[in-house]
C-alpha cells in the first residue's frame, strides 16, 4: 500500500477509534506522511503514544513533541518558535538565520524532502528560534526574493 493512499481522514478515523471524538481536538499534516496531534488530556496523548494507530496496512507512530505545563521538570518559560520558511533553493541558511536570530538564537535548520523523492527539497525549511522575543513578521525581503514566514506553534 503506498502511502499516498493514507489520507488525514484516514488518520482522524483511526485515532478516533482508538481514543474517542471529544479527546482528540486537532489533527494536522505536517510534511509527507507525518501528522501532529493534540488531544485532551495527558492519559489519551499516552495511550496514542504507547500504541500508534494502523491506517490502511501500515503502522503510524506518535512521539510527543513537548511536555504539559504541569510537568515542572521540564517547564519552559518561553518556548521555542518553530518558522517555516519557503525560500530559494540557492539562498543560504545563514541569510535567513541571521535576520532570524534578531528575534531569538537559531537553534536549528533542517530542509524539507519530498517523501516520494528524497534527493529533492520542497523549497520549505524549518528554522527553530529559542527563546524568542517580539513579533517575528510574515514575510522579508532579501534582494530580489520574498521570504515568507509561517508559525508552526
């Protein structure tokens, strides 16, 4: 079964049976076949967890991306931003890491892949900003190119 048959109804459906409607509240495709989930509470996010979920023949699993406020042991007080970026293949990280780091220290880059051909980047890079302070705007200039921002937190 090819991945491109697995659709985030597909997902929604799966987890909804494993955990319930009212528990999971947002379900969003992140890049290729890879899905963030939110739940309700600490003991479904766990049960999803600990058993993945099985859509059409292959097996899903689930990592939690940070911990609950409530756990003090690993509180942050501001957390990291993570920016989506869709810039030119030829522009450098560092161009952009270095507007960035304006607003808080680039902690990390990472290209983006086609799942069907990994050799190949998407024009999409993440770049996560610790502790960032201010408004980090929607879009930049740089020469004769338009970055555009996007939030993903």
């Amino acid at each position: 079964m090819c991945d491109g048959d697995v659709s985030t109804r597909d997902v929604v459906h799966s987890l909804q049976e494993l955990s319930g409607s009212e528990t999971i509240k947002c379900v969003t495709q992140t890049m290729g076949h890879a899905w963030q989930v939110t739940c309700s509470n600490e003991t479904e996010r766990d049960k999803i967890i600990s058993s993945g979920i099985d859509v059409k023949g292959r097996h899903y699993e689930f990592f939690p991306l940070q911990r609950f406020p409530n756990d003090h042991r690993h509180r942050v007080s501001n957390p990291p931003a993570l920016v989506s970026v869709k810039m030119p293949y030829e522009m450098a990280d560092e161009t952009v890491k270095e507007y960035l780091s304006r607003y808080g220290q680039v902690t990390r880059v990472s290209r983006r892949h086609y799942a069907y051909a990994p050799s190949i980047e998407t024009g999409v890079r993440i770049f996560t900003v610790a502790n960032p302070s201010g408004n980090l705007p929607s879009s930049l200039s740089i020469g004769r190119y338009i970055i555009m921002f996007s939030s993903l937190l």
